[in-house]
C-alpha cells in the first residue's frame, strides 16, 4: 500500500474549493428582461374597420421589486415586471391600430384593457418557446384571453418580444376585437 500524496490531497482540496466558488457564483447571476418592441409585418394583420377613437391602457399590477422570474436555466434567473410586458403590449397594439388608420388618444371614446398575468419562457431542441397569457377586456365588456406562444431560435429578447408581437396579431385578428372596433361609438350600449 502506498502513502498517501500530501499533493494530489492538496490538489484535490483546491479543486472541490474552486468548484463550490463557481457553482456560488453562478446562482447569483440574474437577469432583467426589458420589452423591445419586434416590427410586424403589413400582411400580419389583415385591415380592418374602426369608429372612433381608441385607448389601450395596461392594467397589469407591477410585481414587487420587478422580482417575477419567468425563466430559469440552472442556477441563473430570468427576471421581468409583468407590468412592464403589459405596457409594451399596450403601446404595440395602440400602434397597429394607428397603422390601420385608428386614432388612438386618451380619453377616447373606448377602451381596451390589457393585463398579461403569466409569462413563461422554455427550452426546446434548438429553439426557445415564449408562453404568455393575455387578458383584453373591451371597455366594460366580458374579458377574453389568449394564450400566445412564440418559437425562435433566437436570444430572450428575441423570442419573448416575438411573443409580444403574436400576441398583437391574435387580439387585432380575433374577430369579436375586430367587431368592438367597427361598432358605431354613438351607440356604446351596443359596444359592451
């Protein structure tokens, strides 16, 4: 039996030490997703009608210390604020409807609610897959939901504002949207 190497011990001790030092580390590293906004292409929504003027206002609560993690590869997190996803939401969708020939100002004389209560981002082979959730509500009407997934091979960035994006597209193509923004505005009974 050989004694044993006060070395290859040492050598041993150090490894383990800087190991446990990384793997710290490395739970500490956070990351802050801020919205961006993903150009839409012209023939993504389809044109249609709107009476009178617009408003889309967020009415996402904003999360404590803008703490809500949505993703976690490893030890590393992905952090945002709901609110901050909602307000992109809003701004993009008040966009479109600019594009479509809308006035969109405050006050109007309707108004769209947006709140995006759950989002999520997951891995898949060679791509990322971003999951939100997305409440509209139309003035004082029954609220309607989307759940909206993105697929990308690209960063974070790319896949959740792509998210943002789709969702734009299916609340402007949904086709009772489409009708609330048609309706005549002298008739806001009508509207609800």
């Amino acid at each position: 039996m050989r004694p044993p190497n006060h070395r290859s011990s040492l050598r041993c001790a150090q490894v383990a030490v800087a190991l446990a030092a990384l793997t710290s580390l490395s739970g500490c590293i956070n990351y802050y997703y801020t919205p961006g906004v993903y150009e839409i292409a012209e023939d993504r929504v389809t044109p249609f009608a709107i009476d009178g003027s617009v408003e889309v206002i967020s009415i996402q609560e904003p999360d404590p210390d803008r703490k809500y993690i949505f993703f976690q590869p490893g030890l590393a997190k992905w952090h945002t604020d709901r609110a901050e996803v909602s307000e992109a939401l809003a701004a993009q969708l008040s966009g479109e409807i600019a594009r479509q020939g809308g006035q969109v100002v405050s006050p109007a004389d309707r108004t769209m609610k947006v709140a995006v209560p759950r989002v999520s981002l997951t891995p898949a082979t060679w791509v990322a897959v971003a999951d939100l959730f997305v409440q509209v509500s139309l003035d004082d009407g029954p609220l309607h939901q989307f759940q909206v997934k993105n697929k990308s091979p690209g960063n974070v960035w790319r896949v959740m504002n792509g998210g943002i994006a789709i969702a734009v597209i299916e609340i402007l193509n949904d086709p009772d949207v489409r009708s609330w923004l048609a309706q005549s505005t002298s008739q806001p009974e009508a509207r609800r």
